[in-house]
C-alpha cells in the first residue's frame, strides 16, 4: 500500500475485514458516480426516467404535483443523474447537490 495509496488490501478468505465491502463500494462509486441526494420534478409522461430512478437509485419520498409531475427525494449516482438530465427534457432538479454541468462527465478517447 506504500507505492499504492489507493489500493485495497483483499482477503481470499471472507469475512468482516476480507476487504471485499471497500472493493465493492469502489467499484459501484466508479460505476455510478458519487451518490447524491437530491429532489427532482419529473413529468409523469417520462416514465421510463422515473424507472430508472426507482431501479438504479433509492426513492426516499415521493409526492405528486397537481400539474402532473413526480416530485421524488432519491439517493442517486451522478453518472445516472448526468445521464437523465440529457436524455430527459423535463426532468428538474429542484432541491440539492446540483451536478456537474452537462458533458463534463465521459469524455470519448481521442482519436488518433
């Protein structure tokens, strides 16, 4: 872990302090980007946005608006939330960490 800072000690064996947790955490951080809790309006009409909310994030509270929108408190990677901003128009993100601006996320590699 000297040359390595940022690697993490794994045990073959399971158990409690096997490393595994740390590892998987890492990998879903990485996957998914920092977790954010946030609350987002989202027209009803999008609900393909509001099934990948409930299946990839956890919806903490929810509420619906007399204009026909899902008000939904969720706890979601930033990667998921970049995505959902751009790929659905109405979807606001009314209260909470804000993400990046969109396209700052992935970049394609150069091409050479």
């Amino acid at each position: 872990q000297r040359r390595l800072p940022e690697a993490l000690p794994i045990a073959a064996i399971g158990g409690d302090d096997s490393g595994l947790d740390a590892l998987s955490d890492r990998v879903r951080t990485a996957v998914l980007g920092e977790t954010r809790e946030v609350t987002l309006r989202v027209p009803m009409r999008e609900s393909k946005t509001i099934s990948q909310l409930e299946s990839r994030g956890e919806v903490i509270e929810r509420d619906y608006s007399p204009e026909g929108d899902a008000l939904l408190r969720v706890r979601v990677g930033a990667k998921l939330l970049e995505h959902l901003r751009i790929a659905s128009p109405g979807l606001r993100v009314i209260e909470g960490a804000e993400p990046a601006p969109i396209g700052t996320g992935w970049k394609p590699p150069a091409s050479s």
